[in-house]
C-alpha cells in the first residue's frame, strides 16, 4: 500500500512492537548473564538436597519401596527410587568446592517404606560456609549448621 500524502514512516503500533522485542532480548540477556555468573551457594544446595530427599522418601512411601541414600565425596544419589531415571531423582554431582559431610555414617542411609527411615543429619559445607539438611524419618528440613 502507498503512503497517502507523500508521507513515509513507520505506525506507532510497529514502533511498540519493536520496542517490546528490543525489551524481551535485553531481559533475556541481563538474566542469562546473571545466572552464569552466580556460584551456587551451600544454602542452594541443601535446599536442593532437602525438596530431592523429602520427594524420593514420600516416593517410599507411596510405593512401598526402600530407597538408599548414597554418596560420596563428588555428590550423592538415591537408589531404588521407582523414578531413579529422571532428573529430579538421578545421581546430583555437587558443584566444586561443596562437600557432604555425614560424619562416621557410611553409606547407604536407608528411607523406609513406612516412614522409619533412619534420621540423619546431613551437612554440606564449603569454607566457612556450612548448612545441615535434617531428615527425621519422616521430613527434611535445611537449616544453618550451628557454629563450630
């Protein structure tokens, strides 16, 4: 269609739609940058471990299955689980620097069937920087670790 009037240029309704592209690529881009530059952080990672575990122990539960808790020192996994296979219940490598610390426990750590797993305290700790997910049988819970 031609331009009436000799008149050339562009609506306002396209010039919105390229600002609003222009504002998605940007936001996508800061985001992206921050989380590529963020360590992951102790807290995070108990967080993790505790919503992993309280999942695969309910899992038990439910399917009237024993699963292990298994570690070492470059992560941890649950074996037995029904869904072992997919991502929130497969094998969590930690990342560098974060360790677990289970005391004088050697694995397996056992969560029962009928809520009688064994409880635990399970520690992650990376320099000064320590944090304990709580399992009781039942739950899990993270929490700080008390100082030293």
């Amino acid at each position: 269609m031609q331009p009436q009037g000799g008149e050339s240029g562009m609506t306002l309704v396209e010039m919105l739609a390229v600002l609003a592209i222009i504002a998605v690529a940007a936001g996508a881009t800061v985001l992206g940058i921050g989380a590529a530059t963020r360590a992951p952080s102790v807290e995070a990672e108990a967080r993790r471990l505790s919503s992993r575990l309280q999942s695969v122990a309910d899992e038990a539960m439910v399917s009237d299955r024993p699963v292990a808790f298994t570690w070492d020192e470059r992560g941890y996994a649950f074996e037995g689980s029904a869904s072992g296979d997919d991502a929130a219940h497969g094998r969590h490598r930690l990342p560098a620097g974060i360790r677990i610390d289970m005391g004088r426990r050697r694995p397996p750590l056992m969560l029962g069937v009928d809520g009688t797993g064994v409880p635990a305290s399970i520690g992650l700790r990376s320099g000064e920087d320590r944090w304990m997910v709580v399992y009781d049988g039942l739950s899990a819970t993270p929490i700080p670790a008390p100082a030293a």
